[in-house]
C-alpha cells in the first residue's frame, strides 16, 4: 500500500502559465508568478552566437513567426520574431508591451525570479545538450554564478535545479554545481528507475505521468531510494489527484492556477 507523504506539493508552471500565456515568453512567466506557481519550468537552448534562450523545439517553427533551428540562428534573429500570435487565445499582463513575447534569454528570466517579490524557484531544462558537447551546462553555470545561485549551501536550499533527459548533462551540471540539484527526466520506464536508481549525477527523479499512471508503485519505491520525484507534466485534474494520493513532490503543469486551486492553495 502507498503511504502519501505529509509535505506541501510544489507546483511549477510548465513553461510559464502556458496554458493562458503563449509558453516561454516573459507573458506566461509574469502571469505564472502572479498564479502563485511555486517555482517555472523553461528549456534552454544555445543560439549560434552562444546565448541560452529558452525555446522549447529545435526549430522556431511552431512558436514563432520565423523558421529555422535555433541553433543557426543569433539571438538577433531570434529578436526580430513573434513569439507569441501563433496562440490564438491568451491571457497576458500587459499584451501591448513587445518584450512580452519576444524572444525570452534565460538570463532575462532569471531577472523576473530575482525581482519576483518572493522566492520563486526555478528549473532549467538542457535541451541537446550533447550536440554542443557541454557548452549548454558550461553557460548555464555561468549564468547561475552570476545571478548567486551557483553554490547553495545544501541541494534542499537550492532555487534552482537542472533537468535534463540526457544523464550525460546532468554529470556534466552536477560535477560544476555539485548542490544545484538535478533531475533525471524520463518518459520510458528504465529498469533503474523500477529499481528506484538514477544515472550518476541525477538527485531527483523525473517521470512523466504516463508513467505513474502505469506504475504508481514507482513513487514509493523512489521514495523509499530517499529521491524526490517531480511528475510531468499533469494538467488533468485526476491526475493531479493520483499524484496528491501518491505524495509526489512536485507537479509540473502548464495550468498551475487550476492545480494550486484543486490543491486547495488559492
Ligand atoms: O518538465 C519536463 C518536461 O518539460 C519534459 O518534456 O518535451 O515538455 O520538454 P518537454
Ligand atoms: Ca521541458
């Protein structure tokens, strides 16, 4: 039998408010905050002139007015497009303001958190971390260092965490930032993760919510590993439920007002 542990559930806007707001612009992180989500959710990709900007897809295609893969591009080009009429409905803070669907540079969101008013954690994802063989991690870091969040004393004090799929960037950020926590996000059942393991470097387990849908015994058995386990991303309310029930840690959504409501947090 599954034991849900007494703990308050993190909720992280997947991308921003994503849901309202078009995903990874500066609009859903603002309305994201103003939600109350407890910390964000953004993938970070390099430009070709070597700045981390938080775009979801290798190409621009679908979320811009512009084609092309992210990693040709310079952030100027990227800076000359609309990241935000291809969502036809949206809500947004202040929609008049251009910067508010430009394109988003992590170091520009790492500013709205440090002004954020009160602590809003955040958790970077390394998008193809392999293709540029550890200058993703390396400029991450550096940002992390430039905004004071490279050396928390302890992982739990840590706010700010990196994910990846690839357990080769998650060595990479642990061996650089060794109390940045970092999580292992997966989306098949690895035998580790039956087993309740991690690949080294990873401290937080990362599964999808198809995954513990399938197999929610998975939650205790990590949990009895002494890992975290952060669910993505869950947007359906009876997936909130089974997540509550099981005890997750965090839950990752692109609706973070209806979950902090359906939590009984707003
Ligand atoms: O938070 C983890 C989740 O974002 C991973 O999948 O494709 O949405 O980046 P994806
Ligand atoms: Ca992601």
């Amino acid at each position: 039998m599954t034991h849900a542990r007494q703990h308050t559930i993190q909720v992280v806007a997947h991308r921003g408010a994503s849901e309202d707001a078009p995903e990874h612009t500066l609009a859903a992180y603002v309305k994201a905050i103003e939600d109350g989500a407890d910390a964000l959710e953004c993938d970070v990709r390099l430009t070709a002139d070597g700045h981390l900007v938080c775009v979801h897809g290798r190409r621009v295609n679908r979320t811009s007015n512009g084609r092309g893969a992210v990693s040709t591009l310079e952030l100027a080009d990227l800076a000359a497009l609309d990241f935000g009429s291809w969502k036809d409905s949206h809500e947004s803070p202040d929609w008049s303001d251009r910067e508010y669907t430009s394109v988003l540079t992590l170091e520009r969101l790492l500013e709205l958190v440090a002004d954020a008013g009160r602590r809003v954690e955040l958790a970077v994802e390394t998008k193809h971390p392999t293709r540029w063989a550890g200058q993703v991690e390396e400029r991450l870091v550096r940002l992390l260092r430039r905004f004071g969040l490279a050396d928390p004393p302890t992982p739990a004090e840590s706010a700010v965490r990196i994910m990846s799929f690839s357990p080769r960037s998650l060595q990479r950020a642990a061996a650089a930032v060794p109390t940045v926590p970092t999580v292992y996000l997966t989306q098949f059942v690895a035998p580790r993760l039956r087993e309740g393991r991690l690949p080294a470097g990873a401290r937080i387990a990362g599964p999808s919510i198809r995954i513990i849908r399938n197999h929610p015994a998975y939650v205790e058995r990590l949990h009895e590993a002494g890992l975290q386990v952060h669910v993505w991303t869950v947007d359906a309310p009876e997936d909130v439920d089974l997540c509550v029930r099981l005890g997750v840690d965090a839950i990752i959504t692109n609706r973070p007002k209806q979950v902090l409501s359906q939590l009984g947090r707003t």
